[in-house]
C-alpha cells in the first residue's frame, strides 16, 4: 500500500545510440545528471490529458509529467546518466486508466513469451 505522495527514485545510464522507454505517472520527475538528453512524451492511448512533445534538458535540469505519459529519452552526445522519480501514488480519476494499462502489458508479455517456446525455431 502507497501512501500519499510516495514515490520510486531509479537511476538510468544511458549512452549514445540508447533509447529509454517509461510509463510515468502523472507528477513523476526525470532529472538529467550528466550530458544532455532528448525527452520526448506521447500521451498514453487511454489518457489523452496532454499532447506529444519534445525537449532538451541539461545536467541538473528536471522536468515533471503533467499527465500520464509514455516517454522517451536519448543521450544527445555523451554519455549521460538520468534519475526517475515515480509517483506512486497516482490521481484516483487515473487509477482505472493505468489499471487498464498494466494489464495490457501484462497480455502483451504474455503473448510474447508463448511464442519463445525452448526448441523451438523461428519462422
């Protein structure tokens, strides 16, 4: 059980060529602690509370979801680290909607997983 304002820190490194793919709560922050990174977000299909976009963010800049987003973020030139806080404890009018999105991940694993039989070769 998550309390009110309760959150996740990660640390991510990421290097050039890389590409980090989130689903991040609504009020969850990303900070850039090295080189310069490219953020872009697309909104989750089930949450259309803010459009796509891009932006640059520079070491010790931190940007924080205004929605329920999927984003995206690249090393700009060097190597770079970032840190994810996640919000735990997400708007009760976005619970069923993120809801709805963990089990759509979970099928999606699922499906994935059955067609990785051991011995068995790939069409």
């Amino acid at each position: 059980m998550h309390t009110e304002g309760a959150s996740s820190t990660q640390l991510h490194p990421l290097t050039p060529g890389h590409l980090l793919t989130l689903a991040l709560p609504e009020g969850s922050t990303v900070i850039c602690l090295g080189e310069a990174l490219l953020l872009s977000t697309t909104p989750l299909s089930t949450l259309d509370a803010c459009s796509g976009y891009s932006l640059r963010l520079h070491s010790g800049q931190s940007w924080r979801a205004p929605a329920a987003l999927w984003v995206q973020l690249q090393c700009v030139e060097q190597r770079s680290r970032v840190q994810v806080q996640m919000n735990l404890s997400a708007p009760k009018e976005n619970r069923p909607a993120l809801a709805r999105l963990g089990r759509l991940v979970l099928s999606c694993l699922r499906q994935l997983s059955s067609s990785f039989k051991p011995g068995r070769r790939a069409a």
